[in-house]
C-alpha cells in the first residue's frame, strides 16, 4: 500500500510541475500622479524557437500589472518614454516581478523577483545621476567600477551588453569583457540579449592587416592599399548618408596637410555604399589629393570588411607597418593621435 502511495506521489509532483505557469508577471506600484502607457518588448521562448513579443501595460493612478509568456529566461525592456533609456528587468518562467518607486525617473525605481533584478536595481540607484546624465563617459565608468569589483557576477556581463557604450571605448569594454568569469561568463548571457557585435563569450582577436584590395577611384579598377612599406597606414569608413561626413572629410584633409608624403604613409578613406554613383558623386564634392580612395560595393558583407570586423560608421583604423590595429573606433581625435604616434617611430 505505501508503494502505491508513493507512486501516486511521486506522479502528482511530476503533474504540477508540468502544470506550473508558463509565464512572468509585473507588477507596478509607482507614484499615484503617474497616468502612463509604457510598451515592453523581449523575446519570447522555448528550447524550439522564439519570437519578439512586443506589448504595452497601462499605469493608472501609478499601478498597472503585466503578464507576459515564455519558457526560457527573457530580457524585458520597457520603454518609459519617447527620448528615455529603457529600464531592462530580468524575468525567467514563475518570476513574480515588482517594480515601486516614489519618484517618476526610472533609476530610481526599485525592482524585484530575483536576485538579478534586485542587484542591477541597487546599481541603478546608485548610480542614477550618471544615467539621467545620458553622458556615455560617466556610465561607462559606472559600469567598469562594477565589473572590475564583480568579475563573476552574471549583472556585469549584463551591464556590458545593454549599458556600456562600446562605441565610445571599445578597448576597455575588451578588456572587462575579458576579465569576466564564473558564471558571469557563461554564454547564456549573451544568447540573452542577442548582440550582433557580441554572439558569444569570445571577444574575436584583431585581425592584422598585410594588404587590402579593393576597387579604387583613381585607377577604376582593383587597386591594393599595403600597409608594411610606410610607418602608419589610417583608414576611414564611410557611407554618404553619415551626417558627421563633411567634419570627418575635413579633419583629413588637415591631416593629409600635415603628413603630404605618402610614400611615408597611407591615408585612405573607404566608402561602404552599395552605390557607385553615390560613391563617385561623394569624392568629386571632396577633392582629396595623396588619398587612396576605395570602395566596397558589398559594404558591411564584405568579406575584407567582415574580417577587419568593422562594425558601424563612421569608423577609423590605424595600422602599423607590421599590420597590427593600433586604434580602433569612432573618434577622429583619437585615431589621429594613434596616427601621429606611429609616425613618430
């Protein structure tokens, strides 16, 4: 008799389990002035497959609840305004998710329902200020602060991926990424958020540049930009539409000014249009002499573009005479540094 009562037991345990709610909820308890309607959008999934849910949650008199459905964990964003950062909550299947506050800034919202929430609330509370600022420096500060002091804490691998601004310091956020362990480098973190720029753990190495060939527009046809015969090779990536592209086009045209010998040097620009005609139409308007001037008519899916893993423009790369990426990114000020440096040697 008590076999099969253990048996019916142990049966019942199973049932509820395959039974429990397949789902998360939210609940808000904000300040009573506050009338609202805020979208949320994650991605919703199972071990076959997925979809982007998106949703809204209206808050009335500060509350307002929301349920949504998944199985596997899911990165929830809730956009709380037209020009605000969205507030990430972490939400995994059976989560009972509050979010409070008594003042109207997300920031300084407190969230719950796990220890993920809970941690990255105390971060955003202390660090509210820096966020309100929308100033990229001093968030990234408050993101290396926290990573350098929690290496193997799961919320600083989340910190890098949806707050760190790569694009302003893409060398520090390869040296905390690196740094990461223990559970924090675990790769379910990045299958997470989804990056493009960050699919897995590894932070792909630099890829040397020996040669790069290219069409040109001073040869039509295929020309090879090298990098081992001259100290310093800069490049720059554009494309027509990138507004700061006339400013870019006259800090090297300052350079070239500055460095008129090519055979000590290559300066080249590299447009990724898939346009010729615009491509043609760009460098006749600008009028730069003693510059490669090349086009990857593939642009982004280019297969050199692909390998130098040149992920946005406008972008600039400084190589040495060894091929090895001496700076990598976005600021001109900073790449032209680099430049100088080199042919200094």
């Amino acid at each position: 008799m008590m076999k099969i009562i253990r048996i019916f037991l142990f049966f019942s345990l199973i049932l509820l389990a395959g039974c429990g709610k397949k789902e998360f909820s939210i609940d808000f308890s904000l300040p009573q002035e506050l009338n609202a309607n805020y979208k949320l959008i994650y991605y919703a999934s199972d071990r076959r497959g997925g979809f982007i849910r998106e949703s809204a949650v209206a808050i009335n008199g500060g509350k307002g609840d929301f349920k949504g459905p998944t199985i596997n964990p899911a990165l929830v964003y809730i956009y709380v305004g037209p020009k605000a950062y969205p507030l990430m909550v972490y939400a995994e299947r059976g989560d009972k998710i509050s979010i409070s506050g008594k003042e109207t800034a997300p920031a300084k919202w407190t969230v719950g329902g796990n220890d993920i929430n809970e941690e990255w609330s105390q971060w955003r509370n202390a660090n509210a200020d820096a966020l309100s600022s929308a100033d990229a420096e001093k968030i990234n500060d408050a993101v290396k602060k926290y990573v350098t002091a929690n290496p193997d804490n799961p919320l600083s691998a989340l910190l890098l991926l949806t707050t760190f601004s790569r694009i302003d310091d893409e060398e520090t956020f390869r040296t905390l990424w690196r740094s990461l362990k223990g559970d924090a480098a675990d790769s379910k973190w990045t299958h997470l958020v989804g990056r493009s720029d960050q699919p897995g753990i590894k932070v792909s190495p630099r890829s040397r540049l020996y040669s790069m060939a290219l069409r040109s527009a001073s040869k039509h046809e295929v020309d090879t930009l090298r990098t081992d015969s001259v100290k310093a090779t800069l490049i720059y990536f554009w494309m027509a539409n990138v507004k700061e592209r006339k400013d870019m086009m006259d800090s090297v045209k300052a350079l070239v000014k500055e460095y008129p010998d090519s055979a000590l040097r290559n300066i080249a620009d590299i447009c990724l249009d898939p346009d010729s005609l615009s491509w043609r139409s760009q460098i006749r308007k600008d009028s730069l002499k003693k510059v490669v001037r090349m086009w990857a008519p593939a642009g982004f899916a280019d297969e050199k573009i692909m390998t130098l893993n040149v992920p946005r423009v406008p972008f600039f790369m400084v190589v040495d005479s060894v091929g090895n990426q001496n700076y990598r990114g976005s600021e001109p000020d900073s790449a032209f540094k680099a430049f100088r440096r080199l042919m200094k040697k």
